[in-house]
C-alpha cells in the first residue's frame, strides 16, 4: 500500500488530497499509467507529466525512479521563486 498525496492544481483536478492506493508498479511511471486508467480526471491531471515533480519519501525524484519500498509519492508542480 502506498499513500499517494496530490498538491496544488494537481488535488483541483482529482479532488483528492491524499489517498492510499494498493499498486503493482514498479515506477513512479508504472504508477502514473494505473492512475491515467481509472478516471478521466486523473488522467487529465497526469496529461503533462513535464508540468509535475515527484517526491518519494519526501525526497525529490524522477518519474523512472522504483517503488519498491516506498510508502509515499507526492506529485506537485514546480515550485516558482519569488
């Protein structure tokens, strides 16, 4: 089980802050595969996976990067200076 926990325009377009999702995959992009699957909404929100970060444990990371082990993802978009 991996808690999975979407930020900024990435919770607007799930509806979700967080959720634990049961998964089989062994990427970040494997995950992001099954998660465009189950909804149009989430597969709207990962259309442009050019447009998010990943953090895996709280530590940045690419979207190639393993699962295993891992107990939670965070998806959120770059974040800008100011």
């Amino acid at each position: 089980m991996i808690e999975v926990l979407y930020f900024a325009w990435v919770r607007e377009r799930i509806g979700l802050p967080r959720e634990s999702i049961e998964t089989q995959a062994a990427t970040v992009a494997d995950l992001v595969a099954e998660l465009r699957a189950r909804e149009d909404r989430y597969d709207m929100a990962f259309s442009d996976v050019s447009a998010l970060r990943v953090a895996l444990d709280q530590e940045l990371a690419g979207f190639d990067a393993p699962l295993a082990g891992v107990r939670e993802v965070a998806f959120f978009p770059p974040m800008t200076g100011g």
